[in-house]
C-alpha cells in the first residue's frame, strides 16, 4: 500500500487531527527505535520507524488518546 493512503487512514483514525498523529508517530517511532517489537507483520529493515508507526495506527494496532499534558 502507498504511503500516503496509510497516513490518509492514519489520519482519518485520530479524528483528522494532525498534532495528535504526529505526537503518537513520534512516540511510537521512539519505541521502536529502542527495541520494541513491531505490532504488524514489516521487515523492520526495510521501512524507516515513522513509517512503521502510521502503519500500526492505520492499522488500527494502536489506540490514541490525547493525554492532560498534552491538550
């Protein structure tokens, strides 16, 4: 699938609210850069950890919430 339909449904996932999808890509891409495994089945090597994030959120692997420190 393109990238740019992942981020579409990645987007459509957090209500269309840009600032929430870049924190959660930025916070999931940081876990996987430190070792956490993929919840999608993608050859880590392959795809940059940014990518594999909106991936996951498109997929529906991750839930988001906006939390208080972040409003």
């Amino acid at each position: 699938m393109r990238l740019e339909k992942i981020a579409a449904e990645a987007l459509e996932r957090v209500g269309f609210d840009r600032y929430l999808l870049s924190i959660a890509v930025a916070k999931r891409a940081n876990e996987l850069a430190t070792g956490k495994p993929p919840l999608i089945d993608v050859d880590v090597k392959k795809y940059k950890y940014t990518d594999i994030a909106l991936m996951e959120i498109a997929a529906g692997k991750l839930k988001i919430e906006l939390s208080s420190e972040e409003k």
